[in-house]
C-alpha cells in the first residue's frame, strides 16, 4: 500500500538517514529541530521502515551511550522515543534514586501526567546538550500512556528513575530540553561533576552552588 505523498518526504528524509548506516548522528542544542515539536506517527513510515528506525534509535543510543533517545534528536519530528537503562549504579545511588533496570521499550505518541504530588530532583544530561549536568526537579511518578511500535496500547506508571526517563524523552516530542525545567545555578560541567558532585543526591552541590531543592 503507498504512503499519503504528504508523508513521503519525512519517510524519504529517514530512508536517507538510515542508508548511512551505523549509529545515527545526534541534533545538538540550537538545532530548530529540539525547539519545534513533532507530529503524531500515524503511518508516516511503514512498518518495515518504522522497525529499521527503531533498530537504529536503540543503536544510537547505545553508541552514545545513553538511556533514551527521542526521534527529533536525530533530526526527525516524529512523536517516537526509545528508552533502556541497564542501571549499573552502585546500591547506594540505586536506592537513593531509585534506579532501577529498565528493558528496551518503544514509545509511540507517548504523553505523561503526574501521580501524586512527589517530586524528586537529581543532576541529568542530556545527548544533545554534550559536557554539561544539571538539577531537575521532576514528578516522582507519572502515568505514561501511548503506543508501542506494532500499535499496542500504552498505559503505565513509571516511578523512581524511570519517571525521569520517560519525563525527558517525553519533553523533547513537545520541544523542550531539560534545561527548560533545571535549576540553572546547578549546571555543571561533566569534569565538574566528577571532581565535585558525585554524591548520590545533590544536597551538596545545591549548598555550595545556592539553589533550592524541592
């Protein structure tokens, strides 16, 4: 069955992406592509191409290496997110913020809404802000609903790390970066994070650096 022709570009614009092979390249902060949102997938690509997609986010992510990697990130305004974290932290960081394994997983047209009033703030990066952390206060729990990619419904709450996660990735679909939400005064460089603010949570570094926690 041919694809609507308004489609046709963007699947084009994918096919050209993927015949690169091997990781896809990251879209860095300043890129209009992080800013504008995405449309929801309805078909765009079908499911041969959706699958190589796919295939190609998690390697990109791996590569990266990262725990998530949204669809606008490798230049493609499409609502889809893949997300996987082995969590090889040490007990202490696992417990303090609860991180915990979470298998590969597809979001389609995901969108989030909190559960409870919890928030929790820790340091986070971002594949398209390279060198540099910050705090973000973020819900605790979230019910996430949406897709997966064979179109299977979606309905899940997520809490601890993976709240975080799915809240990241779920923001770059909407055009948002996880400096939107960061205290700015915690921004920090990659070696400033390793020389300083390695500690499981970021008491520290807001005492020193005169930001507030929630």
């Amino acid at each position: 069955m041919a694809l609507p022709s308004d489609h046709a570009p963007l699947a084009e614009r994918v096919e050209e992406l993927l015949a690169a092979g091997g990781p896809l390249p990251i879209v860095s902060a300043g890129d209009p592509v992080l800013r504008r949102g995405t449309e929801p997938f309805e078909g765009q690509l079908e499911p041969a191409l959706l699958a190589r997609f796919v295939e190609a986010l998690r390697a990109t992510m791996h590569a990266a290496p990262g725990v998530g990697v949204a669809a606008p990130q490798v230049g493609v305004e499409l609502r889809i997110a893949v997300i996987e974290d082995p969590a090889p932290v040490p007990d202490e960081v696992r417990v303090v913020r609860g991180r915990v394994p979470q298998p590969f997983r597809v979001l389609v047209n995901p969108a989030y809404e909190p559960v409870g009033e919890g928030r929790a703030a820790f340091f986070e990066g971002c594949l398209s802000v390279p060198g540099w952390q910050a705090v973000v206060a973020r819900h605790a729990s979230v019910r996430l609903t949406g897709q997966d990619e064979h179109g299977r419904a979606v309905d899940e709450v997520f809490t601890g790390w993976p709240a975080r996660i799915v809240q990241h990735e779920t923001d770059h679909l909407d055009g948002l970066l996880y400096l939107d939400r960061a205290e700015l005064r915690s921004l920090s460089s990659n070696e400033a994070m390793a020389e300083r603010w390695a500690q499981p949570t970021p008491d520290e570094a807001s005492a020193a650096l005169g930001f507030e926690l929630p």
